[in-house]
C-alpha cells in the first residue's frame, strides 16, 4: 500500500467554494487506501497568473513541485486547473533547459531548485493507473444500476494531448466514461463531449461562457441524462452553480444535477448522500437519489 | 480568400509593421513555432470562442503576429477571450500552438502597456497577500474543523513576495490599470 500515497494538492476552488468535492474525495480515497499527505505549505499553481506574467506562473508551479520532490511524492490533485498547469510546468521545465535555468535563478531566491524528479497526477490518474479497475470493483457494493449519467471531462485533464500524457484520446476521452461505468451507472454519449465548459473567461465576459455551458446543458438533456458527472471544480461550478443563472439568461429549464465523480462513486461504495454532501449541490438531485435508494 | 487578400492590402502600410514582432513573440515558450502557420483556418475551425464572437479568430492572430502589426494586437482587450481549451493546439496540422501565442501577447501587453483585466489584478493581489487566488474567509476556515477536514495548508507569503518580485511582476501589478469586461458587440474594453 506504500505506493498508493500522494503529496495531495487541492488547489484554491474547492476549499473556497466546493467542500463537497474535498468530503467526497477524501472518503472513497481513504476507502481505497490512497494515503494524502497535506502540504507542508502551500501557494496557487499558477494557473491564474499565466496569462498576465508567465514566468511568474513557471515559478509558483515549480515552487509547488519542489516541495514534493523534497518529499520525495508524486503529486494528486482533484483540479483539471491544477493538474494542467503543474504537469505542463513539470513537462516544459524538465525538457526546456534555457527555461529551466530562469525559473531556477528566481527559485534561488527562496533557497530553491526545481530537479524534475515527480510526477503530477490528478485523480482521475490515480483511480485508473494506481488504484485499477479491480480494486475499485471488489469497494463498489451498491451498484448505481439503472441510473444513466453522461460526463464532463473538461479541457485541462487531456488538451494538449502532447503535453499531458496518461493516455486518454483528448477527440475522444474514454476515461472518466470507464470510471463511470465500474459504479454500475450507464455512461451517455451526447453532441460535441470535448466542448470546454467556458469558466476560465467569465471573469472577462459572463455571456459568452453563458452561451457555451447552455449549448453543452442543451445536448446533455437531449440524451436524457439524469446527471452530469465532473471532475473539475470550475467546471462543476460553470454547470451546478450557475445552472439557474444560465436557466434564467436563456428562458429554459434544465434541472440537471452535477455530480463530483467522487459523489457518483462514493455512492456506488455505500456512502450516504450526506457523507458525501448531495445536500450542498445547487441543483438538488432528489430524483436521482430516490431512484438509487 | 477574399478576406485574406483584403488583409494584405490593408497591411501593406509600412508604417504600421514592426519585422521584429515576430521575433519577440517567438521567444516565448511555446510560441516558437508561429512562422509554420501556412493560414489553413483549422484553429478557427474549431474554436469555440470563434463560433461566439466577431472578433476573437485565432487564425487571424497568427497572421497579424507574422505581418507584425504589432499595434493591432497588443492592448487588444479580445485577446482576453481565449479561454485555453487547447483545441487549436491539438488540431493545427503544422504544430502551432495558438493558445500558447495568445499567452505570449497578453503577457507582452501587460508588460508593454500596463494594462490587464480587473480580475486577473484581483487573483494575482489575493495570491501575493495569500498564496491563495481568493481570500479565504475566517468562517470557511473554521468550518473545517467542524466539517473533519484537516486545517488549510498555511502559504509562505515571503516566499510567493520573492518570487513576485525576482520576476519583475511586481512592480507591473502595482502600476498597471485595469477594464473591467470585454464587449462582445465591439471587441472592446467595457468599464
Ligand atoms: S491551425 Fe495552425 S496552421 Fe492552420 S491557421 Fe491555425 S495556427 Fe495556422
Ligand atoms: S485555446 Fe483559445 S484560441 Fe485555441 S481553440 Fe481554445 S479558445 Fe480558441
């Protein structure tokens, strides 16, 4: 069980605004015997901070890295944001050494050197390469049969494909689907799966992000979903949070509840929805729960 | 076609080149390869910004960084648009990486013109004061406890101050102003 352990990195979203991943995904980790470690400190990975000065970005990421090569762990994160931004900084900083030397010269000044020694993984990573498919298996004791879903696995965890590894086809992304299938639940294709939710803009222009996310909402429904299934916190927040926003901006109505994955598979393990904070979706999701109780 | 002959006619005014800009472009991580856009329209093809809006067409960047008309694009608020999905990275058949491009010019506006988004001066202060994006609030904070989370990691604001400023972004973020949106209709600044 040594291997299964993790410099856990969760990032500003969730403890700002999504508790319910954090539960969720700490309570069927646990379960599986993937150990956290916290960090020993902490500062953003950078991912906000790219588009205005990305040298800055480089450092604050390699900053994060370095902890956990002092550590001697690999990281795990629950963020798309997190994960692109500290696997493309771990990428382009092992292979660029110009860059390298730079970022290092400024990681200097905190006593610092980025070596290029672990790996970033998100849970997605974690769940299909170290836990596998069996083990997840042998914990899943109340199988979400009958229940059909479709997923959301956003930009970051797969784009761009040369840069992020772990082999999922980003035209094309099987993973999250397999993951969703182990908890018994059917796995819905709908139009234009790979479409990005919009979030990472809305800070600049709401009604753009606004028209993409209703177009996704739009196709999901059209499959007849029951749920949508993320694994990003600002993804989740773009389709659960401001869902009603979106209901109101274009006159409809979805009522689609969004699921963290660790929610959707927690359940399927035997937790309860209040073990797992159903209760602190936006989008209640009282239908899916009396089908599966 | 039409479209792109009118652009070169439009662009023929030399007072309006720079032949460097390219060059300066191209010395930022993954915009090294901009010279290899042979202008196929695949990246346009298939963003979803460009199905949206009127302004934000990622081929068309790509060709107004070769002309070097510099003027056009840096300080252009509709650079802000892109949202990094990174299909135009995965799709471009000559391995151009658009999104990357994009990065370089807002970099290279907020340096060059002291200008960036309201929210992003927003994040980048919060991280400096916190090593967090958001100003976590006390009641969150507490709640933890309560909720049988273990205590949010503590930043090392000295250390995030050091490297603000070995970077030099520092000084930037003090000094530069702000908009507050980015106007759909007109590609300009709103607020
Ligand atoms: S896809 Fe590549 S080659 Fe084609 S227009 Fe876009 S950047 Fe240029
Ligand atoms: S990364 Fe930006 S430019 Fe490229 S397809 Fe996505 S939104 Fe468009």
């Amino acid at each position: 069980m040594a291997d299964l352990e993790y410099l856990f990195f969760l990032g500003c979203l969730i403890p700002y605004r999504l508790a319910s991943y954090e539960v969720s995904a700490r309570k069927v980790l646990n379960k599986l015997g993937v150990k956290l470690v916290e960090m020993p400190d902490f500062n953003c990975c950078g991912f906000p901070i790219g588009p205005v000065n990305f040298d800055l970005a480089l450092s604050l990421a390699a900053r994060d890295l370095c902890l956990a090569e002092q550590k001697n762990l690999n990281i795990l994160t629950l963020c798309n944001g997190c994960f692109g931004t500290l696997n493309d900084a771990n990428k382009i900083l092992k292979e660029d050494e110009e860059l390298r030397d730079r970022i290092n010269s400024y990681l200097q000044q905190v006593g610092m050197e980025f070596k290029g020694t672990v790996t970033v993984k998100h849970i997605v990573h974690v769940l299909t390469e170290d836990v596998g498919s069996e083990k997840l298996k042998e914990q899943v004791k109340k199988p979400l049969t009958g229940l059909r879903v479709a997923q959301h696995t956003g930009c970051h965890l797969v784009r761009p494909a040369s840069h992020v590894g772990h082999g999922d086809n980003p035209e094309d992304p099987h993973v999250l689907k397999e993951l969703i299938r182990l908890t018994g639940a059917e796995c819905v294709e709908y139009t234009d799966e790979t479409e990005c939710c919009g979030n990472p803009i809305i800070g600049v222009n709401e009604d753009l992000p606004f028209e993409i996310a209703k177009e996704k909402l739009d196709h999901v429904k059209a499959a007849g979903a029951q749920a949508l299934i993320t694994v990003c916190p600002a993804c989740h927040m773009m389709y659960d949070f401001n869902q009603p926003r979106i209901e109101r901006a274009f006159n409809t109505s979805f009522r689609i509840p969004v699921l963290h994955y660790t929610q959707l598979l927690g359940l399927a393990m035997g937790f309860s929805p209040e073990d797992l904070r159903l209760n602190e979706l936006r989008v209640k999701p009282t239908e899916l729960l009396s089908q599966i109780q | 076609m039409a479209e792109l002959q009118q652009e070169a006619q439009e662009n023929v005014k030399p007072e309006k080149i720079d032949p460097k800009f390219k060059y300066e472009v191209m010395k930022h991580p993954g915009a090294e390869k901009i010279q290899m856009c042979f202008q196929c329209g695949t990246c346009t093809a298939d963003c979803a910004i460009a199905r949206f809006s009127d302004f934000y067409k990622p081929r068309k960047i790509a060709r107004i960084v070769q002309l070097g008309l510099k003027n056009r694009l840096l300080g252009n608020p509709m650079l802000w648009l892109c949202t990094t999905c990174f299909t135009c990275v995965d799709h471009c058949p000559q391995g151009v990486e658009v999104s990357s491009i994009v990065r370089a010019l807002r970099n290279m506006s907020v340096g060059n013109m002291n200008e960036m988004p309201f929210i992003y001066k927003v994040f980048a202060s919060n991280v400096l004061k916190t090593g967090y994006v958001y100003l976590m609030p006390e009641s969150r904070l507490k709640r933890r406890g309560a909720e049988g989370l273990p205590p949010l990691p503590k930043s090392n604001v000295e250390h995030v101050t050091k490297l603000f400023e070995a970077t030099g972004f520092l000084e930037t973020l003090e000094n530069a102003s702000t908009f507050k949106n980015v106007n759909l209709k007109t590609g300009d600044q709103d607020g």
